[in-house]
C-alpha cells in the first residue's frame, strides 16, 4: 500500500507533464479524451509475487479487497492476474483531479488497515513487489475495442507487449493502423484494445490486450484468421515489428473477487 500511495504521489506531479510530451509525439494524429462516459486514462499497479506467497497473498488481497469495496464502493478497480502470478490492478482515470482524489482515498485505507490490524505482520509487507504504470486507451489502433466493464463476459485475457524502438513511435503507430484497417476492412471477428504507456519503465511500449472466454476459443478465432489471411497479415505485422526491440506476451483471467465495478454513473460522481 505504501509503494502504491508513493506511485500516486509521483503520478499527480508529473502527469501533466507526461501529457504534453505524448501529445507532442502523438503517434497518428488521435488520442483517448478523458470524458464522463470513457476514461481512456488508466493508473495500473503491477504486483509480482513468488509462487511460495501465493495462498498469502490472495488472501489478505481478499481482506483489502472487501475492505476498499466498504469504504469506497463506487471507485472502479479491475483485477487480472496472469500465468506468472502477477496481479493486475487497473483503475480508469476520468479526469486528472481524480488522481488526487484516489491517493487521498489510500491514505484514508492505509489508515484504516493499521488502526483494523492489517500489515503488523512483517510476512505480509514483503509478500510482493509493486510497480506503476499510467497508460492512455489508442480507440485508433484498437479493433472492436471495448471498455473494460465491457468484458464481463470474457474472463480469459491475453496481453501483447510491445517494446518500441526509440524514436520510432510513429512509424510503428503508422504500420499498426495498417494491420487494424486490414481486419477493420474485411469485418475480422478478433477484437482487442491498443494502450501506450506515458509513465512507467522501459518506454516507449505498447500494451496490446485480448479477451475472449477461454484460451481454446480466443485460438481458434485466430487460427482461422490466419489460415484465410496470413499472407497479407504476415507481410503487415513484419511491418511492425521491424519497429520494435522485443514482444512479450503474457495470459491471464479477469478476477471478480479482486475487484469493484460499480455502475458507471456512480463512479463517474465518486470522481474515479
């Protein structure tokens, strides 16, 4: 919780500033609005914990979990975990204030989970490491793309992280728009979310994201795809990829017991 309320800190001072410099190397002329009805903003903390801590962690995460839903429960907080016991907490910015206001909030959890008995076990503070991020929604690269409170139905998650050559942003934006239109123009049932990382390590990334039921299904609408169309898509993703340093991919599930979606309208008056 210290590391997270630390990061909040950090992105209220320079998020603006992170702003003013995408919007300088704005990859293809179009950006997310943080609006009321789609946040296009994202705050996501990053917890990596060893196989041993697992049964541990989950469960005080559990603990917090519920307690952040009584305390708070109309602030959105989306949960993923991954096939490297990685946890993802996504949380939708809808204007730049309400980053102030979430750390305000963990300030006021931290509080409550030291005066409640939460954190006086050493174990329990050195469970996990934590990393942050800030990543902005590309709706222009994206296919069929959707919000995240949009995926209930979808649980099974698939995350392509792509790792750009410096200063190669916008050629690689450019290439990838290409990719987007060929499935866009031949009505290709494969939807996925493009994000760009403004704050975090090992920029300039790309964050590719794709869910579906389950692993089966997610492949075999990709099997499909390529058995029709692999010339042409092998010949466009070659086009992108000679703009990157690496590509990672990463699997995981949508975790309900780990997170709090509230209907919109409410989140949106909480400020979050």
């Amino acid at each position: 919780m210290h590391t997270m309320k630390l990061f909040i800190l950090f992105v209220v001072i320079n998020l603006v500033i992170a702003t003013a410099g995408f919007q300088a190397v704005c990859m293809t002329g179009g950006q997310a609005a943080v609006t009321k009805s789609s946040p296009g903003w994202y705050i996501v903390f990053e917890e990596k914990v060893a196989s041993a801590n697992t049964a541990l962690f989950m469960k005080t995460q559990r603990e917090v979990a519920d307690l952040w839903k009584r305390q708070y429960p109309n602030v959105t907080v989306f949960s993923c975990q991954n096939d490297d016991n990685t946890l993802y907490r996504v949380i939708p910015i809808y204007s730049f204030a309400s980053v102030d206001t979430l750390y305000r909030k963990m300030e006021q959890v931290s509080v409550i989970m030291k005066t409640g008995g939460y954190g006086r076990d050493e174990k329990i503070k050195n469970l996990s490491t934590v990393t942050g991020t800030v990543m902005i929604w590309m709706p222009e690269l994206s296919h069929q793309g959707k919000e995240f409170s949009l995926y209930s139905d979808k649980p099974f998650a698939e995350w392509m992280f792509v790792y750009l050559l410096p200063d190669q942003e916008l050629e690689a934006a450019e290439a990838l728009r290409r990719f987007r239109d060929y499935y866009a123009e031949n009505k290709l049932d494969y939807p996925w979310n493009t994000y760009r990382v403004v704050l975090g390590t090992d920029t300039p990334v790309l964050i590719g994201m794709f869910r579906d039921q389950s692993p089966a299904s997610l492949q075999e609408k990709g099997r499909k795809i390529w058995e029709k169309h692999g010339t042409e898509l092998e010949k466009l993703w070659g086009d992108v990829v000679r703009h990157t340093r690496r590509i990672e991919k990463k699997t995981g599930w949508f975790n309900p017991s780990l997170s709090n979606i509230p209907l919109m309208e409410s989140a949106q008056k909480e400020g979050l």
